[in-house]
C-alpha cells in the first residue's frame, strides 16, 4: 500500500497566538503537516519560495500588504501551492477580492475543526471550497464599484485623516483627493466621507 504524504501547510496571520494554534490544531490530523509560519506578506512569500508548500493558510488583515495582495504573490512566487483564506472578516468585498486574487477557498476562523481540514483537503484536491453563507451575499453584493484610488483614499479617510493629509500621503492634489472622495460617498450611498469609509469596510471594499 502506497502511503500518501502529508499536505504540508503554510500559516500566515500576524498573530501569534493564531499561526500556533492553527498549526496545533491542523497537526492533530494525521495527513496535515504545518511546516512554516509567516506574520506578514513578506515573510509569506519567503516562506512559500524557500518551503513551497502544499497550502497557504492566509490571515486578511495584516500590517504591510493584506491578505488579498498577499495572495497574489504567494501564488506567483510558487505556483503550486494552493491558498486558503482563513479570516475572522466574513465581508463578501473580501471573498470576491480573494477569489480573484488567486485563492482556492475562503472560510472564517470560527469554522468546526474538521471544517476547517476538510477545506485544506479540498484547496489542496484543486477545488473551491467558500462557506456558504458567504457566498450567497456575495451574490446579493454585487461587485465593488470603488476604484483603486476611491479605495486608498477612503482607507485613510476612515483613520481620520483630513483632504489635505491624505493628499500628502498619496501624492495627489487636495482637490483630486476630494473628488475621489466625493465619488466614493456616492458609489457607496453614504452621507459623508466617514459613513463611506465605514460602509465600504463593512462590505470588505476597502
């Protein structure tokens, strides 16, 4: 009898608590075996060119690049590893921005156990693996209709940052700034900048 290897596992999240007892966890199953950890976009590439793992487990939300950016270029720096979105962010922006960017499966962090390896199984068997309330609001959603800027500015919107700020940060005009701004509070149905900012990370558009 041929005895398969284990899928070997890449865990990305920059907490540390997390990367560990997602590893613990997915270690108990005799055919999963975690052999890096990353905190960081970065460190998740290194780690998939230097392991090149079976599946990437990939946290959204991290300092530096996100979740979604980090996606793409793990996928790049090795193609045959497989990622799986595992995050505590259930937005649909962030399902379909995660699918595009390569990913094989997006679950929450609250999933069962053996949801969870169940997910890696199939990520790695080459299907798609999406929870599926998830994915029926995805549906209802629609695509995100903010630009790439509408989003950069919207983002530094949400922390507080003044028009004039915000053009400094991006190397924009006050006035550009304002007008992006201006067509993202429509696009998003908000009254003002911090309601659009708050509606579009609600949605996972930002």
């Amino acid at each position: 009898m041929v005895v398969q290897a284990p899928i070997r596992l890449l865990i990305v999240d920059d907490q540390a608590l997390v990367r560990g007892a997602l590893g613990a966890l997915l270690d108990l199953e005799v055919d999963l075996h975690t052999v890096g950890t990353a905190a960081n976009a970065d460190e998740a590439v290194q780690q998939a060119i230097e392991l090149a793992p079976d599946v990437c487990l990939m946290d959204i939300q991290m300092p530096g690049d996100d979740g979604i950016l980090a996606t793409k270029r793990v996928r790049e720096a090795s193609p045959g590893t497989k990622v799986l979105v595992v995050t505590t962010f259930a937005r649909p922006g962030y399902l379909r921005a995660a699918l595009e960017a390569g990913a094989g499966g997006f679950i929450v962090k609250d999933a069962p156990p053996e949801q969870l390896a169940d997910a890696v199984r199939r990520v790695h068997a080459g299907l798609r693996v999406v929870d599926p309330a998830l994915a029926e609001a995805s549906l209802f959603e629609g695509a995100n209709p903010l630009t790439e800027r509408e989003r950069q500015v919207l983002r530094l919107a949400g922390d507080g940052l003044s028009a004039a700020a915000i053009a400094a940060e991006v190397f924009l005009s006050a006035g550009t700034v304002r007008n992006h701004l201006s067509a993202a509070i429509g696009k998003t149905g908000a009254g003002n900048r911090a309601e659009a900012a708050r509606i579009a990370r609600d949605k996972g558009w930002t």
